[in-house]
C-alpha cells in the first residue's frame, strides 16, 4: 500500500509549480534593470502575473492545498 495516493501526489506537485511559479515572478523583478524597465512597470507586472494563481486553484482536489500556496505569500 502506498503512503501517497496519486491525488495526494498530483496536489502537491501542483503545489510546487505554482511555487515555482511564484518565484520566477520574484526573480523577474531583479532583471528590470539591465532590461531598462521602470519600477513602475514590473510593480504592476508582478501584481497582475500574480493574480493569475487563482485561476489554477481549480485544480486542486483539495481545499488545503491553496491555502498553503497563499499562505507562503504572505
């Protein structure tokens, strides 16, 4: 009997790209400079890149799951 079922399996994988996610997001604001980009701008890039999470949570086969996606936001 396996420890982790393959919805367990497929939540947190979801979990870590949507992590992963995230930080490429965050290291994109580190290379607004050599790309001659306001502070400004890549402010609202983040932000709107950022919102698009949501549209991943109904992947998720269990309420716990975004809920530590967004925890660790915070």
């Amino acid at each position: 009997m396996s420890l982790l079922s393959p919805e367990i399996v497929w939540n947190i994988t979801l979990m870590f790209l949507c992590h992963v996610y995230i930080l490429l997001m965050i290291l994109t604001q580190s290379i607004k400079e050599p790309l001659h980009i306001s502070r400004k701008t890549s402010h609202k890039f983040l932000h709107v890149m950022i919102v698009n999470l949501p549209f991943i949570i109904h992947f998720f086969s269990s309420n716990i799951f975004p809920f530590f996606v967004e925890a660790y936001q915070e």
